[in-house]
C-alpha cells in the first residue's frame, strides 16, 4: 500500500514549529549585555509632530512563538540573559545616542515575557525610560495582562504597546502559526485601552499563503480592524524573506515578495481613513527584489516623507514601470 506523504508545511502546530526550526541557518553572535543595535530616528508623534525617537534592540532570549515568517531571532540568545543584563543594554545605548523624546524598546519578541525581560528589572528599565515622553514596547497579544499595568505605573510616561496582528484573513492567520485568533488580538486590545495604554499594530502585506491578487485587498482589511480595535497607529510591513523557512515556502509558490505599488496603494488607504497614524516600513526597502530600479529610490522617499507628514503625496510616475505593465 502506497504510504501517505507528509505535506511539506504541516498542519498541527507543534509540527510547524519543529519545521520553521529545521529551515533555519546559525543565529548571529550577540553579548547579553549589549543590544544587538540602537539608533535615533524621526517619527510623527500622535499629535501631528516629528520627534525623535530612540529606538534600542534589546539582545534576550528567543520568543516562545515560532511565526514561520519571523527572521527576528538570528539576534536572540538560547538561554534568559542575567539578571540586570537589559537595563544595563539599554544603558549602553542611551550614552550613545543623541537626546530624543521617545524611545522604543524593542526586543525580538515580547517585553511582557518573563523569561525574556525579568520583572526584577522592570523598575531599573523604568528609571531608564523616565527621561522619555513616551515609552513604546512590543508583546505578543497572549501576554498582555497585569505586568502591562504594573509597568506602566512604574514609568512617568505614556506607555505603548505594539501588538502583532499580521492578517485579519482568518486561515493565513492560522497557517502563520502566531497561534492567536481576531478575538483574542480585540480582547487584548480593549485591555490596552481600558488600562490607558495606547495600541500600536504591525500589519504584514502579503503575508505567505497569500495570493497577491488578494493582498491589498486583506490589508485594507487589516488596517480597519486594526483602527476599529482602537489602533492609534498602525504599521505596513511588507513581508519578506531571510528567514530560511520563506524562501522554502517561495520555492512551492506559497510566498512571493509584494510588488512596492501594493505597499504604496496600502498605505494610500490607510492614511485616507483619518483614523490614526499609518506606517510604512522601509527596511530594506532599496533591497526589493521586484521592485524597478528606475523609481526605487524616488518611490522610497515618498513613502518616508508620508510616514513623517502624514499626508498622502502625489505619486510618481514611472516610464519605464508602465512599459514593463
């Protein structure tokens, strides 16, 4: 009798997770006493004005999720860094970086994972962050409970959490393996707002398992239960590769990069709702591989002066785009 194959990316979670694992390469070297990176940048603030924001890459201990897109942990540790290590990263930075008003602590997975960020040092990380006028952490939306509320009494600043919503298209979502649903990301939203701490989102265009005649379609969708779940700012992220796992999925036709005129048109309606700030990240966006080398760079600036205006900005036109349309 002819035995059954095993679908290249599995169905049970457990199985994903062993999957992502085996695609990967070595992770990078990293000092449990130093951030992985740290660096200044402009940001629209929530009341319409540029302010710099600090941003510092915490080095900690790998998330528990293992989201098949995720590249973040190539600068994460095996083990939870000492005692006192993070507030001594963060330390680090800020004697670095010139003064800014904010400052974003950011750190491959979620701030409110104890075996990430010790609660012991919560009080030396909100001496640190006292200086700021707004506090911005990440966590994964199971994680959102009491310890957001005990850190933010513990700073003199707004606190702002960024959750992870991806996707509102309910089976990616699941084939992700963030094992998280839309009800428990608007229950860990109202939590947010309930306890006076603002809600920033992550959204991914054109997440894998995605067909990209859908994809700007599930982002606009995104961005309005993003905004509906009480989203004071919502960031863009076009998906990429990197990963190990993307490339494997890009291979059997399960992922494709998004084309930057789907990015564009994305961030075009989200600004257009007037429902909160909506961001684009660049990150290596002069690195597109589908993207015409003729525009790249004037279309990059104009994603990066929306970001900071908040307004939509004509767009540019190509010749050489529309000849190869």
């Amino acid at each position: 009798m002819r035995k059954e194959l095993t679908p290249l990316y599995p169905t049970q979670p457990q199985e994903r997770n062993s999957w992502v694992v085996d695609q990967r390469s070595l992770r990078n070297a990293v000092d449990p006493y130093r951030p992985y990176a740290f660096v200044v940048e402009e940001e629209c603030s929530a009341d319409k004005e540029v302010v710099s924001v600090a941003t510092i890459f915490l080095t900690n201990r790998e998330c528990p999720w293992r989201c098949v897109m995720c590249d973040l942990w190539k600068n994460t540790l095996t083990q939870s860094a000492p005692a006192g290590a993070i507030p001594q990263q963060i330390e680090h930075a800020l004697t670095r970086l010139p003064p800014a008003r904010h400052i974003k602590l950011y750190n491959s997975g979620s701030f409110f994972d104890e075996r990430a960020i010790p609660k012991e040092d919560y009080a030396a990380i909100a001496r640190r962050a006292r200086r700021f006028e707004r506090t911005i952490v990440e966590c994964h939306p199971s994680l959102v409970g009491t310890s957001c509320v005990g850190f933010r009494d513990l700073i003199d600043s707004q606190l702002e959490v960024a959750l992870g919503l991806e996707t509102v298209h309910p089976e990616v979502l699941d084939r992700l393996n963030k094992r998280m649903t839309l009800d428990q990301f608007a229950r860990s939203s109202e939590y947010l707002r309930t306890n006076n701490i603002d809600l920033r989102v992550f959204i991914l265009v054109q997440p894998p398992f995605m067909r990209p005649v859908e994809s700007l379609q599930w982002a606009q969708r995104s961005l309005d239960f993003a905004f509906d779940c009480g989203a004071t700012a919502a960031t863009l992220i076009p998906t990429r590769g990197g990963n190990g796992a993307m490339e494997r999925l890009a291979q059997i036709g399960e992922f494709t990069p998004p084309a930057l005129v789907t990015v564009e048109a994305a961030a075009s309606y989200g600004l257009g709702l007037g429902r909160g700030r909506v961001f684009v990240d660049l990150w290596e966006i002069h690195n597109r591989p589908n993207a015409c080398q003729y525009c790249l760079a004037d279309r990059a600036d104009r994603l990066h002066r929306m970001n900071l205006s908040q307004q939509l900005l004509p767009s540019i036109e190509c010749l050489h785009c529309e000849a190869l349309s």
